[in-house]
C-alpha cells in the first residue's frame, strides 16, 4: 500500500511515522507512506497557497490551484508494478464524515491513499468538487490544520495492513471491532494495591475466559457506549 500525505507543514510528520508499528512496516516494506509540500506547487515566488474568502469575512482559503496540480501529480505516480491501481483522494476536515474503525478496514482495500491536510478556514469549494473522493472528520471539534488527523488516519489503517501486528488476532478483538469496546487486561502482578486479578483470567479455561471477556466488552459498552449497542 502507498500512503501520500499533502501539507504545509512536512516536518511534523516524521517521528510519528519513524517510530514504533508504523516505523517497522515501512522498513518490512509493507506500506510506503510519502509527504508532499503543498508550497511545491505554487506559482509565484512567495509560494502563496492561500487567499481572502470571497464575500468577506474572517481568515484565509486555501486556493484550488496548488491543491489541484499536488494532488494530480500525486496520483500520477507509480504504485509499484500496478498498471491500474485503486485511488482514493481523502480530504481532512470537521466537515467530513466521522471515521471509524470500519472506515480504517476499508481503506486498507485502496492501492494509493491521497490525504490531503486542510489549513486555515479550509478548502476552496471547487478543490472539494474537483478532487475530494471522500471527507473524513475525526471528531466534533476544530484542530489548527489536518496533520493530527492524517497521522491517526494513517495510524489506523497501517496497522491494520496483513503482517504488520506481530499478533494476527489482535486486531480482531479491539475495541469498535464489533461495535463493542474491548474488554479489560490484567497483567502481573496478581494484585495490585489490593485489585485481584478475576480468578476466571487464572483458570486456564479458554471456553470461560472468551465468555468472561465477551460479557466485559459488553457491560462496558452499555455503559460508556450504550448508543453503539443501537
């Protein structure tokens, strides 16, 4: 798979993706992960990306043109020895449609993943109607730019890609997975502060334990997240 990133700020980008899971997948060669100064495309010598709103009104616009030749150049780009590879241009903004853990398993279905960061009071409309496959918020609340937000993307789709997670079941059983919150986890010691360890976890009763685990996830979810059981 093959992640492009457009933003104006590269740099904040390259702990997070030299680190941990994400680190390790791209040095397995499991994913590419590529990102793109949006100023690359800009037309005059002060790499203007951005304009007054038309109409008035308070902040700056990010202009269609440079958002139009990035993420056209973009998708021009090979996706290793694919002739016709699958292509989705993602838009971040507060507008988009909420992500969720089922839209993280979709996008691993896509050959090349344009995420595009949004800045200042956003996006030219006709940028939206000319590139933007899908929107995708990841709250209900406004962050400074999209960078946060396409790290999390980014994130949650990497890991997972098939071979990335050490334990193949372990993504099948987390939180949101079947619309449920996961269960809780104990570790040594066995008591803690004077917290035990539930005796089911010590029985060695697989059949018991997946039970006990099964009815955890769901107390939890009824009460933190009961509109998820809906």
């Amino acid at each position: 798979m093959r992640i492009d990133i457009i933003s104006l700020f590269p740099e904040m980008f390259n702990a997070v993706f030299e680190q941990s899971i994400i680190g390790r997948a791209r040095l397995s060669g499991r994913v590419d992960i590529i990102v793109h100064n949006l100023r690359d495309y800009t037309y005059d010598k002060h790499r203007t990306v951005d304009d007054t709103p038309y109409g008035g009104g308070s902040g700056m616009v990010l202009m269609p043109g440079p958002l139009y030749d990035a993420v056209t150049k973009v998708k021009s780009l090979p996706v290793g020895y694919m002739k016709e590879p699958q292509r989705l241009t993602v838009f971040m903004t507060p507008q988009g449609e909420p992500f969720k853990q089922q839209t993280a398993k979709k996008l691993t279905t896509i050959d090349q993943l344009i995420l595009v960061c949004g800045h200042y009071e956003g996006f030219d409309e006709r940028a939206r109607m000319l590139l933007a496959d899908l929107e995708i918020s990841i709250g209900d609340f406004v962050l400074t730019g999209g960078e946060i937000p396409a790290m999390a993307i980014t994130d949650a789709v990497v890991r997972l890609l098939p071979g990335v997670l050490g334990d193949e079941y372990s993504a099948h059983e987390e939180s949101f997975t079947e619309n449920l919150l996961e269960y809780p986890h104990y570790t040594r010691p066995r008591n803690f502060k004077g917290l035990e360890v539930p005796e089911v976890l010590l029985s060695g009763n697989h059949g018991e334990i997946a039970k006990w685990r099964k009815e955890m996830a769901k107390e939890r979810t009824k009460k933190r997240r009961p509109e998820l059981l809906k």
